[in-house]
C-alpha cells in the first residue's frame, strides 16, 4: 500500500469532519447520534426515495436554488428579513437538522420537530414594506416553501446525484414529502411530479422581485459568511443554484447571464464537487423499521 492510499482515509475524514461542522454545526455529533441512534419506527423506511435524495450531496445546491426561488414570494421573503437568521447561516444548519431529524429521526422525534417548527410559525407575522400582511402559518404560504423546496431538491439530484432515481423514484420522493409537509400544516400537497409541476404553476401570478429578494440573493450569492478557504466550492454550488433556476426566476433576481459556453460549463464543476463531499461525508445508511399509522 502506498502512501497515498494510506492518506486517503485520513484525507477522507478531515474533510467530512469539516464539512460536516459547517453544516451541522457545533451540536452536529450529538444531534446525528441522536437521530440514527435512538431505536425505533420511522416515518421512512431504508429503501425509500425520501433517504436517496436528502442523503445526497446535491443538496447543498437544492438549498441554495430553494432559497433563491422562494425569495421572489414577497409575503415568504418578508417574512425571512424579519425572522430568520439566514445572514449569520448560509449552511442552513436548523433546516438541514428538520430534514435530517424528519428523514432519518423516530417518528415521535420527526412529530416534535415539526411540532416545534409549527410553533415557531405560529410567533413569525408582521405586514411587508408595501403594506401587505403575512403569516407563517398560512398553509397557502407554507405551501409555496414546500413546493418552491421540493422542486428544488429533486431537480438538483436528478441532475447531480450518485443515484438518479427513476419515473416512480422521484414521484415516491414527491409522495414522501408529502408527508413532512402536513405534519408542518400545508394542506393537500402535492404527490407526484405532475401535481408538483401544476402546483408551482398556480403560484406563478404571485411572484414577484422585490429589493429584499434582489438582496438576499446577492447576499448568499456574493456576500456569504465563511472563510475564505470555503469561498472557491461555495461559488461553485452557488453558480449551480443559478444556473438550475428557470429563466423568468434568474432574471427577475437580476443575476447575471450565461453563455451558452458558460453555462455547458458549469454543470460538470457542480457534479466534481458534489462528487467529491460525497466522498468526504459517506454518508452510511441505517436499517429502520417503518412508523406505521
């Protein structure tokens, strides 16, 4: 054995510790421990879509599409200025614990998750700049997050994960989810990809650019809170979000255009580095039984 495979293991570990941190954050051990460790029925068994795509590393440019796409919802927008701590958080370390706790967790766990998600909502309403008023809890709001989420992740590991599922894997993966999303308070959310994609659709008329949106965008595109060593992936993710995004969405952000040549570009940077967490993270997989209702 030489040398360099001797490292690699060493190699391996170092860098999933550290991007492990980044995300998960200081309790990151202790709540993965938690989560895979307390035995018990969960809300998904092993072989579910749900564990494919949230255990991939295309995530982290699901997340950052997500987050670009639901900004162009005022009443969503305005209610993340005023409440959320996402400046100091670009990593999203409080989502990334909901999905992973919901995915993975037991389902008493995965219940008192989205119990206390539901009671943070409950606390987050105010009126936008334009004097229009906004409540967390509005299940036709919280359906646009889920949605605006939903699409984004599964668009991103179909186009970056290890293991692209098929038709019936990504509407399984629609189903899934529908699941999280009632126990959070939308109601009838969609369960497949056509009800996805007509879903969207009838949210459309309600999308527009605001100066917070265009803010928060060149804030997690430009301005994110991390070292510099971390800076030269980050904007590899970030041009992926981008460049996943339709259109009418980019522009309405005012972010900048591709070239075709760019563009054709980027995707192959985004499969390299997603590649490449997923080598330093390797994720395993537990074998769970199956809350039953």
């Amino acid at each position: 054995m030489d040398s360099s495979t001797r490292a690699a293991p060493g190699l391996r570990e170092r860098l999933g510790s550290a991007v492990f941190a980044r995300v998960a954050g200081p309790a990151g051990a202790e709540n993965r421990a938690r989560i895979h460790g307390t035995p018990g029925p969960r809300w998904f068994g092993p072989d579910r879509p749900i564990r494919t795509v949230h255990g991939d590393a295309s995530m982290f440019i699901g997340g950052l599409r997500a987050l670009l796409l639901q900004s162009l919802h005022p009443l969503a927008m305005a209610a993340v200025e005023a409440h959320s701590g996402y400046r100091g958080d670009p990593w999203g370390r409080l989502t990334s614990t909901f999905l992973a706790v919901t995915t993975y967790g037991t389902a008493d766990h995965a219940r008192q998750a989205a119990d206390r998600v539901r009671a943070v909502h409950g606390a987050v309403h105010g009126t936008t700049p334009s004097g229009e008023s906004y409540d967390a809890s509005d299940p036709h709001l919280l359906g646009w997050v889920h949605v605006a989420e939903v699409e984004s992740f599964l668009l991103a590991h179909r186009r970056y994960g290890a293991e692209p599922l098929d038709a019936a894997g990504y509407d399984g993966y629609v189903a899934d989810t529908a699941r999280v999303a009632e126990a959070l308070g939308v109601i009838g959310p969609p369960r497949n990809r056509a009800e996805l994609v007509a879903r969207l659709a009838s949210y459309r008329a309600e999308l527009r650019s605001t100066p917070e949106a265009r803010g928060a965008a060149r804030f997690i595109l430009l301005h994110p809170p991390l070292p510099w060593a971390a800076r030269a992936p980050y904007a590899v993710l970030a041009a992926n979000a981008v460049a996943a995004l339709p259109r009418w969405a980019r522009t309405s952000l005012e972010l900048p255009r591709l070239s075709g040549v760019s563009e054709a570009c980027v995707t192959p940077t985004g499969r390299a580095l997603t590649t490449a967490i997923r080598w330093a993270m390797a994720p395993a997989r537990q074998p769970y039984p199956t809350a039953r209702d």
